[in-house]
C-alpha cells in the first residue's frame, strides 16, 4: 500500500551511474540522508543476478521502513517479496501486474504524457513517473522531454500521485514540486555524487 | 498440474533457428505434427514485446489443449496465464517461483547433474530438462555436455519426470527415452526443418 509521503524522495539505482560503489552501500547512504523509497533497476544480467541483488537492497530498506520498487520485473519483486514494481512503456500492462501482484501491492507507471497517465491510473497504477522533466545525462532522447509543463500537465490528468523524472537536482527540485509533484526520483543527483548521504539531506531540504 | 505424457515431445522456440518463420506459424505447425508442450523462450527483447508474443502464443497452444511453458519470466507465465515456467540455473530460485505460482503452477528446472536435479525436486519442481545430452549447434559449450550416462544419472536420481535436451532429432531418440527419460525437448530438430509438421510427426514415431 502506498503512502504517498514515501513519494518524496525516490531513489532510482543505476550501478553505472555509482561511481563503482557497491548497491547495498549506496542504497544504505541515500537512505541515512533522507531517501524515502528506493527502486532498483537493472538490465541485462541474469534473473538470479537481479534477484540476488534485490534481496541485499531489501534487507537495508527493510530495516529502515523504507519501501522497495523493482523496476520492470514483476516476478523479482514478487518472490523476494518487494513492495512494488515499477513499469515502463515496455514492460508488462499494468492492469495485468495489478492482477498478479495484487490488491496493496504498490505499481508505478513512467508515463511522458497525460494520454498514458490516464491510462495508466485506469489500469489500477499508485502512481506515476513522469518525465523526462529536464534533460538528463542517462537518457540522451530529447524528444522526451516534457519540461515543467508537460509535467504540470501529466499532474493534473490523473487523481493519484506524479512524481517528476530526469535531470532533477537542488537547483530544480523545488520547481518540481510546484508543478503539482508529490515527488521526485533522481538517480544521479544522488548516486553520482562523491557523498551519497550529504546530497540525499541536501535534496531533502530542497523538498521543504 | 503436470500430465508426464505432455513432456513426451517438448518443444522450445528459438527465434534464430526458426528460419524467419513467425513464431506463432511455427507452434501451430509443430502441434499438428504432434508436439505435446511448448516452452516460449526470448532474450533481450523487451518484457512488452515478450509478453505479447507469448500472448500470441498461449492463443495457439489453448486451441490445442497444449501446456505452454515460459522460459524464466515468470511474470511474463502469470501475467499471460501460461501454465507454466522453466527456470535455468542463473533464473530466479524455484523455491520462490514455486511459492508465487501456487501449487498447480507447472515449473521445470533445468539440470546439468543429479544434485542440481535432487536440489530442483526437493524446491518444488514438476520435471526436470537435463542435458545438454549430446552436442547441439545452438550451444556450443562441449563441458556441458552430459551424454546418455548423464541423462540416466540424473533421471535416476530423482522421482519427478525428467526430459532430455540438447542435440536431440530422429537418429538419437529412442535412446534418449531408453535412458529414462519421460521425452524430449527439441529445437532445431523441428524449428529449422523445412516442412515443421512433418518433422515434428517423424520424432514422434521415434518415440513409439
Ligand atoms: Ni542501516
């Protein structure tokens, strides 16, 4: 079950983007400097892979009270017993994981326009990811930018929360969140930063 | 619920092998040539793309009252209401897969020795696919190659159904079911023949 608070501050892991730290051990940092919910992503290594490292990042969350997302796998999530998937434009219908995964189990849809918001919230989703709000180092499609307005936009079709994705930082984070976003996830404004912890609180701050 | 006779001929998909030929073309001519199982297996495609190709599928193999099983994504087996899956050595754990699928969930595991086999029956599996029996193309790995021996070995060892796989066709079939073996799991000995239906009623005869 989602609490929208947990929405705050939304880690997203990128082992790439870590300056080489190991995931349990970001993911312990983000936390101790404020981040509210963490989602681990991972592409191209083997199921048991993934699954092993789920597991590891569970058993910090866990401790912590924090919930854990696993992007794009449904069956990870549910076997190490996650609190929720997010899905992205390729991954699985939402309305299908909704069925399989359960009524409290939490599901979050990324969506870049209001249309897939829509739909989205239709299919049973907690929440949606929106963005690319700004652009990013991680994903280099500028066609996929919304901006503040497409953002604002996406807010205002669905009742459930937004959370804004994609180049958010300290200097932008506030204008995220008077957009109408419950939220913002980051990857590298956290995890590529030499003190994991120190720009967790600072982003936090920047939350009010 | 397994039926041990639909292992008898099992056959698995391989896009590469199936000599451009769509997918659903391919398992709709091997069940008239009497294939008794299919087992979809897809890598590197996204989860969507997975999921709507095995959609495809099940549509064909239901007609036909024929299990279908999905290779490692069991999110993408439940997702679909396919009745099983097939988890490899570096796929998620059967204990957990068995736990989410529920009891009537067909899962095999695939097995290289009789321990991997004993582990894989103790955590719930229905059948194992041990091999690779003989030198296959689509595999080029020669240490993996188990041979007759290996089959018996591991068939021995357990008191679910096992099937052999890899290198398999019409010269090797009977032996390989003289060693144990409840069936066979085919790829190229159907998919990349020219006439699949045919091919397909030809190994069945060899099964007697
Ligand atoms: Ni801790």
């Amino acid at each position: 079950m989602l609490n929208i608070e947990d929405l705050k501050l939304y880690l997203c892991t990128d082992r790439g983007l870590s300056l080489g730290r190991p995931l349990v051990e970001t993911v312990e940092d983000a936390i101790a400097g404020g981040v509210t919910m963490v989602q681990i992503r991972e592409k191209d290594i083997p199921s048991r892979e993934f699954y092993d490292l789920a597991l590891q990042a569970l058993r910090v969350t866990r401790a912590h009270h924090i919930p854990l997302i696993i992007n794009d796998r449904l069956d990870i999530a549910l076997a190490i017993g996650a609190e929720g998937v997010h899905l992205g434009q390729s991954d699985l219908p939402c309305i299908e994981a909704r069925r399989v995964g359960g009524e409290d189990f939490i599901i979050g849809v990324s969506a870049h326009t209001p249309a897939e918001a829509v739909r989205a919230e239709r299919d049973g989703a907690d929440y949606i990811g929106a963005g690319a709000v700004f652009p990013t180092g991680s994903k280099a499609d500028v066609s996929a930018i919304i901006g503040l307005d497409g953002l604002k936009a996406a807010a205002a079709s669905v009742k459930i929360p937004v959370i804004g994705i994609g180049g958010i930082g300290p200097k932008n984070a506030a204008e995220v969140i008077a957009s109408g976003a419950a939220g913002i996830a980051v990857i590298s404004a956290i995890l590529s930063q030499p003190d994991i912890r120190e720009a967790a609180m600072i982003l936090r701050r920047c939350l009010g």
